[in-house]
C-alpha cells in the first residue's frame, strides 16, 4: 500500500532517514517495521512563522518494497535523419536538439560564442580587465546566459510541458537528484558546465552536429519559405526548419529580421537595478533570528509592490551570490546575478526592476523598446568611467537623493562608482523604485538600510523585442520552417522553460517537416 502524506520537520532532522522515517511512522500512527520506504516528492522551506520548518510531500511505502525509479530516453542515432538547424546552444537549443533526436530528425546547433570551457578565459578578462568579447561572454556561448549565471530551475510553467523530463535530463546528465524535490531546485554555476559538456556529448555521440564559432548572419527564403542560412564565414546551410533560439540579447538578430521585412514587435520589459545585501541580513529577516542556523540554507526572498500603475518587483534572487557583469557589446554596462551550487559567498542580491510599457518609449518602429534599452546600457557605461565599472549608489541614499561619500563592500568584481543612479535610469524607473524601496523594507525587516547597495543597470530581465508565431504550429506567420523559440523570441524566461519551449518547438518541427 501506498500512501502520501506532508510531514513537518525540524530543519537539523530534515535530512536524516532516521528522522524522516520516525515523524512518517507517528503521522501514520504505524509500527516502523510496516514502514517498508518513502520518496520524498517535494521540499520546502516554511519560514512564515518564528519557527522556521521543513515541509515534505512523501510518498510512504506501507507492507511493500519500494520500486526503483527508472527514467530513461531513447537517443537513437540520427546521422542520416533530416537535418534541423538550431541557431543558439543555450538551454532552448540544447532540450530543442535533444527532442530532435528522440523524433528520428538530425540537429545542427549553431552557437556563436566558445564552447564552456573556452568561454572561461572571456569572462576572466571581462571580470579583471573590464574587456568584453562581443561573441564571448556572460550570454553567448555554449549553455547560453544560465552556464554562467546560476542555473536556477524555478518556473511556473507547468502548463507549458513536462518540467519533470526537464529536472530528470539534467540529472541524467549530471545534476545532483535535490533539484526533483527542492521546491527552488538550483544547480549552481559551478556545476552547470560539466552537465553541458555532457549533454553536448549526447548530441554528438547520438550523430547530432553543435559548431562553435558560427554565427548567423543570414537567412535564406525563398517564397515564403525558410531555405537555410548563412554564417558567418560566408558558408551557407540548408534546412527545411530553422529553431531560432538565439536568447534576449542577440539584437543583430532583430535587426535582420526587421531589415529583411520579416515581422517583429516592440514588447514591454523591466529596467531596474541589481541590489545586494549582506547574506546576514536577509537570513535575520527571513528567519527571525541573529544567526542563521547551520542546517538551514542562505535565506531567499521575493517583493512586489504597485507604485501607482506600475509594478517594482524583485526577480532572479541570488543567496551567497555574486554581481556579475553581462554586457555583449562595447561601451555599456548590464548586471545580472549568479549563486554557486552551495552558495556561500557573504552576499545576497537580487534584480529589482519597473515595469516598462510600450507607451512609454514613444513611436512605431518595432525595435524602439531595444534601441531604449540600449541607451540606458549605454548611459550607465558613461557614469561608470569605462572598464565595466558599474554606477551605483547606497540604498538609502538613493531613496532620499544623496551621493553616497563611499560604497560598501560588494562582490561586483569590476568595480563600482558612487554617483546619482536616477541620472542613469529614466524617472518614472527611478521614481518606482524610491516609493518602493521604504515599503519593501515594513515588509521585510532590515531590507531598507545604507548597507545595502544598488548597482546599475539591470536591463535584461527580458526581451524587448517578440519574434510573433502561430500558437498551433509554433512558425513565424509569415515564413513558414521558422521557429521562434525561448527567450529571445519572447515566449520563455529562465531555464526550465527555455528548455520546454525547445523541446514544443522541436516537435512543431515534427509535425511539419
């Protein structure tokens, strides 16, 4: 027999099977030795009381033996299936290509950037030397922008597809197996490049294609038809379907799109900030103690507050992590955060950002909300004196329109510059954020204080530009065998639904081709 229960459980019992099997035996109110085995299916943390708890779903093994869990796919060999071209290696591209494989076609990855250890090299010399390699970088490169930037797997996309297939490849290919039951599963940046390298590795040993170095410069049409494309050498490709998951950051995408007449729109974004705070002050705020405990994780928080009819929220929230630089051109400054796998650096930050509607940038070219966004970067890169040196500002400061006299300690490796950061960010951003910030701080104690850092810009939460497609057959409407896919298209933000919007797009394909 077979029964799930929730327990609760005291954080220094919550990983140990003598614990667990004990609080599962007096829930049940059954003898121990009726106990046979659980699985724990979700895990959380409760820290809305003084008390701060565990919460487990288990599922309880009663007078039977557990039986193994099996996931398994079948990568069959496709080096003679029809070819599929994928443009981008990020984790659209990637799950796009792996579904590819299970329905029989050949993916050919297209990635502009370094593979990921290659990669390293780029983003030491971005970090010490304030030096930006426009195909290699915190976005481009094999893995995409969550290879180095964290490789959080939280989504609410469960309606979208299977997050579940999602979670268990990436365990297959080396994941640790938390992130099936952690409710905020996390991989840590650390850890992401081996599980690439070993996905990159199915694709090819499965007769699957991933180029580096190749960066699309072209598409090839003909009567309403998607032929093929052109790189970057002047080597051209050819394909009946193209998945065009090339990410936000890519605006000479965009732009050859618009300049080949092939239809784009302007989206609504978020502009913001990245804030960081001493680890320390959010654990006591969160769990209602001087000291955190050491069987309980760096604490996470989330804010949201409506100022007038704008919304100022936090997002991509980084416990013991790290500021990073992720700028894909010259000449502007963009920030982002990370956390690795155990996330012990002495920080905490999170992107905090405002709204941005299409009213507010106006005119009707479809890539205004890009062009605007770009000024921005481009803005703080000018305030910040060069060398990736970010603008940013005491919190308090900020709020009350003080230059703070110093800044605090912070993990911004390139360096930070006191200045004015609403001479950065256009005033209705500016003017959210100071209403917001004081009443972030009733709602989560020690939150609003000048030890706190704001560093400018956060600028790619999300795409700004959407890349239409038909909801059935997931094809751009006006060229038929193109995909738009993920994130740069603007159907997806973050990993996991990155990786399900790859997986529907690859077998859209199937469909189709």
């Amino acid at each position: 027999m077979q029964k799930e229960i929730e327990i609760t459980m005291a954080p220094e019992h919550a990983g140990t099977e003598t614990e667990i099997k004990k609080a599962l035996s007096t829930s049940l109110k059954l003898d121990l030795a009726r106990l046979k085995g659980y699985k724990i299916l979700k895990r959380s943390i409760d820290a809305r009381s003084r008390k701060v708890i565990y919460r487990l779903q288990v599922r309880v093994f009663i007078d039977e033996l557990p039986l193994a869990d099996f996931f398994t796919l079948n990568y069959q060999n496709v080096s003679n299936g029809k070819p599929v071209i994928i443009v981008g290696a990020g984790p659209a591209g990637l799950f796009a290509a792996l579904q590819c494989i299970e329905n029989g076609l050949k993916p050919i990855v297209l990635e502009r950037g370094k593979a990921v250890k290659q990669r390293r090299r780029d983003l030491a010399a971005i970090n010490k030397e304030g030096i930006v390699h426009t195909e290699s970088n915190y976005c481009y490169g094999e893995g995409g922008a969550g290879t180095y930037s964290d490789g959080k797997l939280y989504t609410r996309s469960n309606k979208r597809g299977d997050i579940n297939k999602v979670l268990q490849i990436f365990v297959q290919h080396g994941a640790t197996a938390d992130i099936l039951v952690d409710a905020r599963p996390h991989i840590g940046t650390n850890k992401l490049p081996h599980i690439i390298t070993a996905i990159r590795e199915t694709i090819l040993n499965a007769g699957g294609e991933l180029h580096f170095d190749q960066k699309v410069t072209d598409l090839l049409v003909d009567f309403g038809k998607i032929k093929g494309v052109v790189l970057n050498d002047g080597n051209r490709l050819l394909a009946d379907a193209v998945i065009l998951a090339t990410g936000h950051s890519a605006r000479d995408i965009y732009e050859l799109l618009h300049r080949k007449g092939i239809l784009v729109e302007a989206k609504p974004f978020a502009l913001g900030v990245r804030i960081e705070h001493p680890q320390a002050i959010i654990d006591a705020a969160q769990y209602h103690c001087d000291v955190r405990g050491a069987f309980l994780p760096p604490a996470y928080y989330s804010l949201v507050e409506q100022v007038g009819s704008r919304g100022v929220f936090s997002f991509c929230m980084c416990p013991g992590g790290i500021i990073a630089p992720c700028a894909t051109d010259l000449h502007e400054i963009v920030v982002n955060g990370w956390s690795p796998s155990k996330r012990n650096n002495p920080f905490a930050n999170s992107g905090t950002v405002v709204q941005v509607g299409l009213e507010d940038v106006k005119g009707e070219n479809p890539l205004r909300m890009m062009h605007f966004q770009a000024q921005i970067e481009q803005q703080a890169f000018k305030l910040g004196g060069g060398n990736l040196v970010a603008p940013a500002q005491r919190m308090v400061d900020f709020v009350e329109g003080r230059l703070s006299a110093d800044l605090p300690k912070n993990s911004y490796l390139p360096g930070t510059k006191s200045v004015i950061l609403k001479d950065t960010l256009p005033d209705f951003v500016a003017s959210s954020l100071k209403n917001a910030l004081p009443v972030f701080g009733k709602k989560m104690r020690g939150y609003y204080t000048n030890e706190a850092i704001l560093v400018g810009v956060e600028s790619r939460s999300s795409s700004p530009v959407r890349i239409p497609r038909d909801r059935d057959t997931f094809q751009h409407p006006q060229l038929a065998g193109l995909f738009p896919c993920a994130e740069g298209a603007g159907y997806a933000g973050g990993i996991v639904s990155a990786a399900i919007d790859g997986v529907n797009c690859a077998n859209a394909v199937l469909k189709t081709i």
